[in-house]
C-alpha cells in the first residue's frame, strides 16, 4: 500500500450546491436564500451582529442603568489574628509577605479578628477590624496604623 493509494470512504466527500445555476437546478433564482431581506443579500454573514434584534429596542438599553464601581476602591489583602500566633515582638506586610501570608508586601493589609492570639505583639498593618483590634490590645499588643 502506498500514500497515493489512500482514499476518503464512501460516500464522506459530497459535491458542493451549485448556487444559482438555472431553475431547472433547483437551487436557480434565490439561490436557496428566500426573497429579499437584510439575510439575503451578499455578505450578510457578517453585517448582523449577534445581538442585533431587528430595530427592536436592545437588551442592554431596555434594563435601567444602577450603580457604579468605585475605580478607586482600596483591595485589601486579609489576613486573620490566628495567623499571627506563631510570630513574636514585631509583625510588618514585609514580614507578612516573607512568611507567605500575603501576597504582595506593597499592597494593602487587613487584619481581621478571627482565631486567638496568646502572645503581645506590635501589629502594623493599613486597616484593622474592630474585633482583631480589641484582640491584640486585650493580649498587651499594640495594633498601629500605617499610611496607605
């Protein structure tokens, strides 16, 4: 057997419609595309767009505009106070970020209030949650905003 001997199977390659040959064709006149319309004119296949609906007022202008989404919104990277157990005397985002904590030290951190803390320690961090802060002060430490 050689590469010039291999062949499609039967009946898998069919011969194309020939649009527009005679009536007698049966595919003559309209070339199978009805009468007239916006769908049968040449390259209609791409002049509608999918979310065209026909002069009908559009989806996204029939629902009312709400809300926004504040561009300048702070991301914080969270990080909760049972977290902070195994660290002794200072805890910074850099220090955070070496331990794997955070992602990013240049980032902001908050500090939120779940788990228990034993030890006093001297947190630094760009926001701290009500519950975290009366945590680390309840075990003698010292919670201390810095500048965003």
């Amino acid at each position: 057997m050689k590469l010039s001997d291999v062949r499609p199977a039967r009946g898998a390659v069919k011969k194309h419609k020939r649009l527009g040959c005679g009536t007698g064709s049966g595919h003559g006149g309209t070339s199978t595309k009805g009468h007239k319309g916006q769908k049968a004119r040449a390259g209609s296949g791409a002049k509608v767009p999918r979310w065209f609906e026909g002069g009908q007022m559009p989806l996204q202008r029939r629902l009312p505009k709400r809300g926004f989404r504040p561009l300048a919104k702070t991301v914080y990277q969270v990080v909760n106070i049972g977290s902070l157990a195994a660290f002794t005397g200072e805890v910074t985002p850099q220090l955070l970020h070496q331990k794997r904590l955070v992602d990013s030290a240049a980032r902001p951190v908050k500090i939120l209030g779940q788990g228990e803390l034993k030890s006093a320690l001297t947190v630094k961090a760009h926001a701290f949650s009500a519950t975290a802060k009366k945590a680390i002060e309840a075990a003698g430490g010292k919670a201390e905003l810095l500048g965003k």
